[in-house]
C-alpha cells in the first residue's frame, strides 16, 4: 500500500470554513465512487485554522498522475472541483490552478 500526504489552504474565513466543512459531511456520492475506483482505499482530511492535511492510502499500483487524468474526464469531479475551489485557495509557492500539493515525508520512526 502507498500513502500520499497533501497540503492545501481554505480561505481564512469562518464561514466559508464551516460551508466546506459541511460539504464533506456529505460527499456526492459520484466523488466517491471515482475516489474509490482510482484505488484510492483510504482518505482523511485534517484542518487547522485554514490549513488542510489529506492523508491517501492507496493500491500498490496507484499513478496520481492517472488519477488526475481521471478527474480532468470526469464531468461530476470537474463540477465538485470547481465548487470546492470557492473555499480553497492555494499554500504559497504553488504555481497557476496548482491546488492540493503534494508533501515531501522528512521523517519516519520505522523506516
């Protein structure tokens, strides 16, 4: 099993971080699916203050690069993407429509 970990930042406003935070108490159903069928086992998304953390578990033979070509195809994810990103706004550093970023692991316990 892979596991991913990303970074992306929500606008600093408490609504709007209550507004997206209700949205993923009740995920379309479409966005799972494909979340599901990419090989995708496991997700979790952390927030604090605006700051958010998404930990993947994946197939031993998960491509993210595939995994976004899916999405770029997928008209429900493209539809989610964009209602998403009236909440999210990118971490620094991140270039032109870059949003979730993938992190660089610096340590491990057990490695």
């Amino acid at each position: 099993m892979k596991r991913y970990c990303l970074a992306l930042d929500l606008k600093d406003d408490a609504t709007i971080i209550k507004e997206y935070e209700e949205y993923h108490q009740k995920v379309w159903p479409e966005i799972l699916k494909s979340i599901k069928d990419s090989g995708i086992k496991e997700m979790e998304i952390y927030r604090i203050n605006n700051r958010l953390f998404m930990i993947m578990e994946t197939i031993d033979d998960f491509d993210l690069e595939q995994k976004v070509k899916m999405d770029k195809t997928n008209v429900k994810v493209q539809e989610w993407e964009q209602l998403m990103w009236n909440y999210q706004q990118a971490i620094p550093g991140s270039g032109p429509g870059e949003k979730w970023r993938l992190m660089e692991r610096i340590f491990t316990l057990n490695p």
